[in-house]
C-alpha cells in the first residue's frame, strides 16, 4: 500500500535530503524555473508544501511540491 503524507514544514530539514535527487530529477523539466534552492526556501517559507508517498515501510518511492 503506497501512503501520500504531507510534510509540517518544521520537519523539511530533516527529509528534504532523502528526497532532494528526487526534485533535481524533476526540475530538469522546469526550463530554468526554478532551482532546488527556491523549492528548499519556499518550503520552510510556507509558500509550498512537500508531499512524500510511502511504502508501507514508510520507504519514500515519490515526492512532490505544490503551490
């Protein structure tokens, strides 16, 4: 069973390493939008909310941002 857990934003500094490769795959996609830096920062900012899907180990499989 995959889970989808939202992450407080007081614990992105402890995940945010585990899923970082994660995000840099994806940003390959955003023509120069974005760099992982403003994701890290909007993130503790509040102004995006990182979301992990989980095995039911809780081994991360996926991540995602959102506005």
């Amino acid at each position: 069973m995959v889970r989808i857990i939202p992450v407080p934003p007081q614990e992105v500094p402890a995940v945010f390493p585990g899923i970082k490769g994660l995000l840099e795959k994806a940003l390959e996609y955003s023509h120069g939008e974005a760099s992982i830096e403003d994701i890290y920062n909007d993130l503790l900012r509040i102004k995006m909310i990182l979301w992990v899907a989980t095995d039911e180990k809780y081994n991360v499989k996926a991540a995602l941002v959102a506005e």
